[in-house]
C-alpha cells in the first residue's frame, strides 16, 4: 500500500468498519505486501485484491518513489490459498 500517516491496520478497520454499517458491501486491497494481507485476512473477508504483476513485479523490487513491493507472486499465491480474486 502506498505511504501513509494512517497504519495500514487502522485503514483496514475502518473499511470493515463500514462494511458491518452497510455502507460498503466488499472490502478490496490494492498495491498491498503479504503481511499488509495477512493483516487485513485477520480482520475479515477480502473479496479483491489488485496489484502489478508484470515480469518486473514478480519478484520484490525496491522503486525509489514506490517502496517494495513485496512480490507479486507471494500476493498471488496468498489470493489462490484463500479464494481471492487477484486483478492486475
């Protein structure tokens, strides 16, 4: 997930958050780390998740403006463990 002054954690509750209000019906992740899935997958159901997954993506890759990654290839194989739709 892109650089923010919210913990990613906290961004998550406040979508499932809505979710639970009715004011959402699905909760999606994108530009996400596998931890950053782990964390959301402990709070709730992910029914998306949309990442880069050109050949440059899947392996971790450091951008200069972008942060890591992660690999796209240990987010897919997290999607495909869990039933998730992956989107790139």
């Amino acid at each position: 997930m892109p650089e923010s002054d919210v913990p990613f954690g906290e961004s998550m509750a406040a979508m499932y958050e809505m979710q639970s209000e009715g004011k959402i019906q699905h909760v999606g992740i994108s530009n996400v780390n596998p931890e950053e899935v782990e964390i959301a997958l402990s709070m709730g159901e992910v029914a998306t998740i949309e990442n880069l997954f050109g050949h440059r993506q899947r392996t971790t890759v450091t951008f200069a403006h972008e942060g890591e990654n992660g690999g796209g290839v240990k987010v897919l194989s997290l999607c495909e463990a869990n039933d998730i739709a992956f989107w790139f």
